[in-house]
C-alpha cells in the first residue's frame, strides 16, 4: 500500500464524521415562512371542479370569488367588488382589498394584482387553470397576510383575463388619478416544468425588475433562486408578456413601475393538464417569498 494511498484514506476517515453530523443548511430551510400547505390548499380549491374553471361571467366563478373573499375577511381586509362587462354579455367581477381598519395612506398606491378567472369547461372538458393562474391567486393571498397594516397597498384579484383583459381595464378606469408607486402583476408562479436553464428549476423571472437587481439581490438570501429579468432570454417574447397581453398592460401605459412575476407557461397552460398536483409548492414557496421580501422593503 502506498504512502498517498494511507494518506487518502486517512484523510476520508477524518472527515466522514463531519460529513454525517456537519450542519449543512438546506436552500430556504428556516428562510420561507410562506406556508406551502395553504398555498397548495388554496391551488387545489380554485382548481377543483367546484369553480368550474373560473370563467368569468360563468355561475361556477362565484364560487371562487366567494373564496376569495372569505380567505381576505379570515386574513382581517375589507374588499369591494367591481363589476363589469365582459364584453360577452356577461358580468365579471373585481375584488378589490385593503386592510380592515387602516386608513388609506398619503403616500402613492402599490398594487399587487393577479387575474383568478379561467377557460372554464369547454365542450364538456373542464380547464382547471391550477398554474394559470390559481397560483397566481394564492401567492397574491399568501401576500396579504405579510402586507396587512399597509395603507398604501392595495391587493386586486381580477376577472375578465381571459376576455379580453376587461377586468384590468374596469380596474385602471377605477384607478384612474391614482399616483402609483409600483404595480405588481403575479401571472403563472407554481411550476418548474419549463425551466429557463434546464439543471435550475428553482427560478423566478421578473419583467421589468433590472433596476432592482440589487435589492433583489438581498431579498434572495437563504432562498438561492436563479433570477430573470427577460423571458426565455428573448426580446420578442419579453415584449409581448410585458407589454402587450398582460393584465398591467394599462398601467404600464400610465408609465408607473411594473414588475411581471412569472414562472413561464408550460405545456400544460392552458390545457385540461393544468392541475394542482402538477404545481412544484417548495419552490413556489420560495417564489412567493421572495416576493414578499420585495414588497416588504417598498
């Protein structure tokens, strides 16, 4: 046996002790206190047959707005509901939240927004929507409990995405004079089936955030996901999702500062697929800290 051979070997039993009884942190572990459960509780009602995929104007998505509202009153908001025309003929329905008991700041509005109403069922075939955008809703409910005493925030739930963003629109006509700090606009946050690298599906992209890559930067620490400030890495698709067919569309016409939160659309969007068990929640939790994180430094 060779003196580097006993060397090695020595060195390998040195260190195996610290190897099984080495404290070695977890990525997030301690860090999130976003509640991974409820968020997939929250994913998994709005998705159920239930809400009947949520399409707006439909008798099925009253039974996710009436969720909604119940999980902002348990969470201590007061909301109003704003209805409007979807342009089918039918009524969508807005809710609109801030905190119960707090007086509405001075200080210029941030509005956290995400749409709740889906494709619905069509030719019988239910579209659940759990990624789209379901958890785009229980991120956005996750967030009121972390943002509660906050007069200058306003939380909107919107209806009418997916006709023709009608919601966004009767929400900025409702808004209109407001001075806005920042919108934040939550679209699709629960998956890893589409990557951006495939090796790190721990990843969040963030249209219209460059210029907070340093706080970013802080608001990462402990949770180690990989950020984007463009979709995919490309300039068409970037523009398209961030200023053409999104629900802060609107706002960002206004010239306020708008980030788009996003985890990507998948295969599955759009599609019977989209369901709550395809959702990745410790990742998902992550994200939703993350944001959290962000919001709680404005």
């Amino acid at each position: 046996m060779s003196a580097r051979f006993k060397i090695i070997c020595l060195f390998l039993f040195l260190i195996r002790p610290l190897a099984v009884h080495a404290d070695i942190p977890v990525i997030g572990e301690g860090q999130v206190k976003v509640d991974k459960k409820l968020l997939c509780m929250d994913v998994e009602f709005l998705s159920d047959s239930l809400c009947g995929g949520r399409q707006a104007g439909a008798p099925a998505a009253f039974d996710a707005a009436a969720y909604i509202c119940r999980r902002l009153r348990e969470t201590g908001y007061a909301f109003e509901i704003q209805s409007f025309s979807t342009g089918l003929g039918k009524v969508g329905r807005n809710i609109v939240a801030t905190p119960a008991g707090i007086l509405p700041s001075s200080k210029p509005l941030i509005l956290v927004m995400a749409y709740y109403d889906g494709l619905g069922v069509l030719d019988g075939t239910l579209y659940p929507g759990a990624d789209s955008n379901a958890s785009g809703v229980a991120a956005l409910l996750a967030l009121s409990e972390r943002l509660k005493g906050r007069g200058d925030v306003m939380l909107a739930f919107v209806d009418g995405h997916n006709s023709g963003l009608s919601g966004s629109a009767a929400l900025a006509e409702r808004l209109r004079g407001r001075k806005l700090s920042m919108v934040v606009n939550l679209d699709i946050l629960g998956g890893t089936l589409a990557p951006v690298d495939k090796y790190w599906k721990d990843y969040l992209i963030a249209l219209g955030a460059d210029r907070y890559s340093k706080t970013f930067e802080k608001c990462n620490e402990g949770l180690m996901l990989h950020l984007y400030y463009d979709y995919y890495r490309s300039r068409s698709f970037t523009d398209l999702f961030y200023r053409r067919i999104g629900d802060h569309k609107e706002f960002l016409s206004w010239g306020a500062p708008v980030i788009l939160f996003t985890s990507g659309i998948t295969l599955n969007t759009n599609r019977p697929d989209d369901t709550a068990s395809t959702l990745d929640y410790e990742v998902f939790s992550r994200r939703v800290e993350f944001i959290a994180r962000f919001l709680e430094r404005r």
